[in-house]
C-alpha cells in the first residue's frame, strides 16, 4: 500500500498512466536483462571450457603424433630383426613338413598336423613376416590334418 495514496489520486490521469508504463517498462527491461542476458554469461563460460578443452586436446595429440613416430621408428628397427622365413621351422613334434613349393611372391606349405597347434602356427608364420592368402584343411587318418597354405612376404626383402 502507498504511504500517501491521496498524491497519487491528486495526479492527474495521463501523469498516472505514464508513470504505470514508465515503471512497467523499467521492471520489463531487468527482467529481460536478467533472462536474456544471463546465458550470455553461461555460454561465454561455455566457450572458454571449450577452449582450454581444445587446446589440451590439441597438446594431448601433439604427444602421442610424437610417440606414434618414435614406436614407428622402433617398429621398423624391430622388423627388420625378424626370423627369416624357412619351411623348416615348421618340422616339429606337433607337425611334419610334406612339402613346400616356393614361388615369387612366398609358396605352397603343406604340413600334416593336429587341429590344436593350428593357432601357433600362424602366429609363428606373423613371427617369420610371411601371410597366408589361401589354405585347405583335409582330415588324414587319426586326428591328423592336411593343411595347405599358399603364403605371400608382407614385405619385399
């Protein structure tokens, strides 16, 4: 309630409505200051975040472009320490050699083995940079298997 409402019934009218909308605009300006404007500052916040985001991003990448090249480095001094292929390797107790046919690009592999030594086997053709790009598996008496493997150099030597 107005401490004197008699000033503001002595006013005359168009004073009392100017005065209304003089007030009614003032309290629309600071609400709109104060809703509109306030994301302002969350998104500059926002934006500044993303900034320091981006730049420690950008050093993170920096770092791990500069190990990647020295693992790159090292990879390549560690391959050109690989066994050398030879179908030899592969006459062991858990499998026989048959026959090998070497061409341009790798060979034919022929070995009789068991189905479980099957794993170690690639792994030791990855050992010997040597990919298959075909193979054959045949059942041979008892638990034996044929295996035929056509293989290619991962590399030129």
């Amino acid at each position: 309630m107005l401490p004197h409402p008699d000033i503001w019934r002595g006013l005359r009218p168009w004073l009392r409505v100017i005065i209304w909308l003089g007030t009614s605009c003032i309290l629309a300006m600071l609400w709109a200051a104060y809703y509109l404007l306030g994301p302002w500052q969350v998104k500059k916040e926002e934006v500044a975040q993303a900034q320091r985001q981006i730049a420690s991003l950008s050093t993170q990448r920096r770092r791990l472009w500069l190990q990647e090249k020295a693992l790159s480095r090292e990879n390549v001094e560690a391959t050109t320490l690989a066994t050398p292929f030879s179908a030899l390797h592969f006459q062991s107790t858990e499998s026989s050699l048959v026959s090998w046919q070497p061409d341009e690009k790798g060979g034919e592999l022929v070995l009789e083995m068991r189905w479980l030594s099957l794993p170690a086997l690639f792994n030791q053709l990855a050992e010997q940079e040597m990919t298959p790009t075909a193979f054959t598996i045949q059942p041979e008496e008892g638990s034996q298997l044929r295996f035929t493997l056509h293989l290619e150099a991962f590399r030129e030597r």
